[in-house]
C-alpha cells in the first residue's frame, strides 16, 4: 500500500473515531527502526498492539522476523482489514490489546517462553491509569523473561503512568527520540525489574 493511501486512510479513521487513534497520522519509517533497535538482538517472537496500517509490521518482517510468529491486534476494523490484506501470513486479530494474554495462547503464535518483544503503538499517554494497568498487565502475562515492552509516545515523558509501572515492577528506558516522524515521538522501553 503505497505510503499516501496509508495515510489518507489513517487519517480518515482518525476524523471517524478521533478518541480511538493515538495520532493523525501513521507512524514513519525512522520511528518504526527505533521501536525495533529497542527489541532484544535475537528477537523472532512479537507481538505488535495497535497495527494501524502495517508501517512497523513492514518493518518487523523486513528486520527477520517471521509472519508466523507475529501476532498483531488492531481494534479498529478497517485498519485490521488493511493489515489482513497486506500480512496474510500473520496472524492479524481485530481485538482489544487486553485480551492479548488469551489471544497470543490460541493463536499459536507464543514461543514456549513467551514472546520476545511487545512494540505498541497505543495511546497510553491519553489512557486512564486503570486501562494502562489491564493493557500492560496482559502484555507482561505473555512476554518471555528479560522480553522488552516497547512504546512510543509524542508526549515529553514516558507515556506509562508511574503509579502503574511501580505496580508492575517496570524499569524505564528512554530509547531516543525520533525528530523525522510526524509528529515528533520519543521511544520507551519496558522490562521487568526481577527480569
């Protein structure tokens, strides 16, 4: 899908359901490189929240790795038909991300460990405290030991409430921030504090 037409219908979305986007506009190329330098080196299990139109699912398959072991949700429906269209190797589920503990086990797609990396592209920085915890929480329930969360954010901090990063036992790394994306993002990287 050529990137205009991935950004006008990102963007017709976005005017249809402008408290269910986190953005205008879908990610770029610079921030989906930066979301996948944050991933362990040896990352082949991942799990992508909120798949837009596919531009870090491109990317992913494009760094290694495998279409049959990358699971990605979208809960807006035409954006889940877009990545069906365009990944039908993955598995692409049009699901909320707080049920990716259940999901990731039906699929299949789960390493006996766990997956490696979770990259999302959710708007935790404009989500209440509670809905961050549940999202999060099912994360980690199928994220593998010293597996990495990934976020991005176009806030100044880390778009993860505090109170709930203690309560999940989260250490924080800002990864960088990428200027070349519009708008501007910066990338945040979570791992168990016992992991």
């Amino acid at each position: 899908m050529p990137a205009d037409t991935q950004q006008l219908t990102f963007f017709l979305e976005w005017i249809k359901h402008p408290l269910q986007m986190a953005s205008v506009l879908p990610s770029g190329q610079p921030l989906a490189r930066m979301m996948i330098s944050a991933m362990p080196d040896n990352a082949r299990c991942v799990i992508e929240l909120g798949g837009g139109t596919g531009v870090i699912t491109e990317a992913l398959i494009r760094h290694g790795v495998s279409p049959s072991q990358l699971l990605v949700l979208e809960m807006n429906e035409t954006m889940h038909a877009v990545l069906r269209r365009r990944f039908p190797q993955a598995q692409v589920l049009c699901a909320d991300a707080r049920h990716v503990n259940e999901l990731a086990q039906r699929t299949g797609v789960l390493a006996p460990e766990g997956a490696d990396a979770i990259l999302s592209s959710l708007g935790l920085l404009t989500m209440p405290p509670d809905l961050q915890h549940d999202i999060v929480a099912a994360a980690l329930a199928v994220l593998r030991p010293g597996g990495v969360f990934v976020q991005y954010t176009y806030g100044l901090r880390s778009p993860l409430d505090e109170n709930v990063r203690r309560q999940l036992g989260l250490r924080c790394t800002r990864v960088g921030m990428v200027w070349r994306n519009l708008p501007p993002a910066q990338v945040f990287a979570y791992v168990r504090e016992d992991g």
